[in-house]
C-alpha cells in the first residue's frame, strides 16, 4: 500500500485525498479516502444536487479548480450541462447549469490548456455532438451541434436503431476529436481548428457491423506528438477491443486507421453470459491497457458480514506493445456488478471502480510495475446507479 501512502502524504490534507462520484439517484457525492495507522476508509463529505435528476458524467479540469458533470436527462426531454468549482475540503459549489440535447454520458475539454478551450459532448440518446466555449471561471456557451441519423436499424437492431454516440476523444496532438458511435458502427472524426476550436467533420472509421464501438483510447508508444500512434477500441457488442494503426494525413486533414487486430476483453475466458465491455484507458506510465466488464459475472468475493458470497464483475488488464499488439496480463473482480466507468490516482497506483448495479464505489489497489491489481483497501455504497467516479487531481494529486 505505499503508493497510496505517498498519495497521501502528497495531499497535505490530513491524510485524506478527494473523490467525485456521480449516480442515476440524483447527486454527485464528494469522498474522502483516509489513512489511519495503515488502514483505509472511504466515506462521503458531501452532496450537490446541482446536476439532477441523472448525472452520467464528471470531467475535471484540474487547472483551473473546476468539475463540469453532464446530465443524462433519463427522466426528462432534456440533458443538461453543469459546472462546480472545487473546494479544498472536497465540496462543490454550483457555476452554472444549461440545458443541452438529451442524453449527455461523456465530456472532454480540448483547445488551448493557457487560452481558449471547449468541451465536446457525445449524446447518446440525442444522436449527437455538442460542443461549447469555456469561458472561465465555470462559464461557458454554445459552439456547435452535429446531429445524426441512421436510415435503417444496423446489425443488433434492438441496441442500434439510432445513432448512439457514446465518448468524445482528443487523439495525441490535441488537432482531432474522435467520437464512437454504437448505434452506427462508426468513430466519428472531427478536426479542430486550432484558433476558434471550430470542429469539422472528417471520413469515419468504419467498425465492423454490429460490433457497437463504446470508448476508445489513444496509444503513443513514445509518448510524443506526432510518433507512431495506434488507437483501441472497446466494441460493447462484440467483447473485443480492436487495435489499429494511425496515420495522419496532411492533405485531407483526417485520420487513417488500418486493423491490426481483434483481442477479446475477457483474455482466454469464455462463459455464457454476454459481456459488455465499458471503460477502456491506458495506465499513467504508458504501459498497460485496462478495460472494464460487466455483465458476465465471473467472481464471487467474501462477504464481510457473513452472509452469501457477493458477485463481481471483472476488469482485464493487457501490457502494451510497441508494435500495437495487446498481451493479456490478469482479469480480476471488480468489487460489485456493472463497472461502467473506473478511473487510476494519478500515481496509477489505485483503481476507483464505479459499480453501477452494486451502487459501490471500490478501491483497489495496483502494481505499478508489474500492472496487476490487487485487493479492494476501501468500498462505500452510493445511492442508485453509479456512472462515474474521478480523482481530484488538483495541486497536490499531481503524483
């Protein structure tokens, strides 16, 4: 458990780091993840309702103090966009709350880390892209809107009968946004205009029908802009993250990707159930590639008060190849059901796993060097169905 100790002490915060963690319920639940002599709670300090009725997603801007939560609108005809500062002791306080297309589940922050910058916004159930201006201090205004259609249900049609954008990707050089689209079977590709963030519409790449793509992930193997780059993709579908090469073409301003391959998010395992792969993220140190499970219930963990043994879903971790090939390393519990978004501490030495059906957050701790991870230090409930849990990353998480 020492990097969660140096964690810790990086905090300066009476051995305490902040969570954010959002749910269907209603709420964005600020926790607190304590040391005391070696042992680790993880409790909730605070409540905002601010970005009711059905928070789906947190993007923090760690710069500049602020936390943007999107609204999925699963009870009402709209989204919404909402904006918090963040305060030392962990609470938010309400900026603003705007209206926006149905469905909202992802937010990234693009542009200019010291000028202007935007969020783009993939919505789900509103078959869309939005994006908007950050203006400062929590404010921020409409930019553009890029609705889509489909003229026939696709492959699955009771999962793609419309459009279904589900995350908003910034590629390495910060000069394209990438958006997956399940119901259509595409990654929608947008170049961005490097003065007024506008985004223009670029050739999609095609997935393979009916594989759904969900989230997806840059991999830089160098980690410099502009070096060889490959992009994997989780496909909810199709259990499988699918790994290609990138090249950029200066000519068209687009993106190419060629297929390398198929990798199932299971590793070796099979079973029954259909899986459905969610979260997908490359560790800090640039070296392994975890993906999240749910639904094919693979584990059954101990149960602290004796009672019967509790189901987990799985995370799966791949070490990355320069080559972009992906070599399975563990699968491992998740510590509840659904693990639809899971995030690492900066260190990358914790995994905070939300559990939307078990309506936990866990933390787990990780091997930095080997990648593996490890045993749960800490779970706490959370009303209703968690859809996001992050780290505070400001000043002092910076480790």
């Amino acid at each position: 458990m020492k990097y969660l100790s140096v964690l810790l002490a990086l905090s300066g915060a009476a051995s305490a780091v902040n969570l954010f963690v959002s749910s269907y319920a209603g709420n964005v639940t600020s926790l607190s993840l304590t040391e005391t002599a070696g042992n680790y709670s993880l409790a909730p300090t605070f409540y905002n309702a601010a970005c009711g009725p059905n928070p789906s997603w947190l993007t923090i801007d760690a710069n500049r103090g602020l936390l943007f939560c999107q609204n999925e609108g699963l009870t009402s005809l709209n989204g919404s966009l909402s904006s918090f500062t963040i305060t030392r002791d962990g609470s938010l306080n309400a900026i603003k709350n705007q209206t926006v297309i149905s469905g909202p589940v992802h937010g990234t922050i693009y542009g200019n880390p010291a000028g202007r910058r935007a969020i783009a916004l993939a919505h789900y159930t509103g078959s869309a892209l939005t994006t908007w201006y950050l203006n400062g201090g929590g404010q921020f205004s409409a930019s553009q809107s890029f609705p889509f259609t489909l003229s026939a249900p696709g492959t699955v049609p009771d999962r793609q009968d419309s459009p279904h954008e589900h995350e908003t990707i910034l590629d390495p050089t910060g000069q394209y946004i990438v958006v997956p689209d399940l119901g259509a079977d595409l990654v929608r590709i947008f170049s961005i205009n490097p003065t007024t963030l506008i985004l223009t519409e670029k050739t999609s790449l095609k997935a393979p029908a009916g594989s759904g793509p969900r989230h997806g992930v840059f991999y830089n193997p160098s980690g410099i802009p502009g070096g060889t780059t490959y992009f994997h993709l989780a496909t909810e579908l199709t259990s499988a993250i699918l790994s290609y090469s990138v090249t950029y073409q200066p000519s068209s301003g687009g993106l190419n990707f060629t297929l390398l391959s198929q990798t199932p998010t299971l590793g070796l395992l099979n079973h029954e159930r259909i899986n459905a792969p969610a979260g997908v993220v490359v560790s800090p140190d640039n070296r392994f590639l975890i993906v999240s499970n749910r639904n094919s219930t693979l584990f059954s963990l101990p149960n602290a008060t004796g009672g019967s043994p509790i189901p987990s879903d799985s995370i799966t971790t791949f070490e990355l190849l320069a080559t972009g090939g992906l070599v399975f390393t563990q699968i491992w519990p998740s510590g509840g059901l659904y693990p639809r978004q899971f995030s690492l501490s900066p260190s990358g030495g914790f995994v905070a796993v939300g559990n939307q059906l078990s309506g936990n957050v866990a933390i787990l701790e990780r091997d930095v060097a080997s990648g593996l991870i490890g045993e749960p230090i800490a779970r706490v409930p959370i009303a209703g169905n968690v859809t996001c849990v992050v780290w505070d990353q400001e000043g002092q998480l910076s480790g």
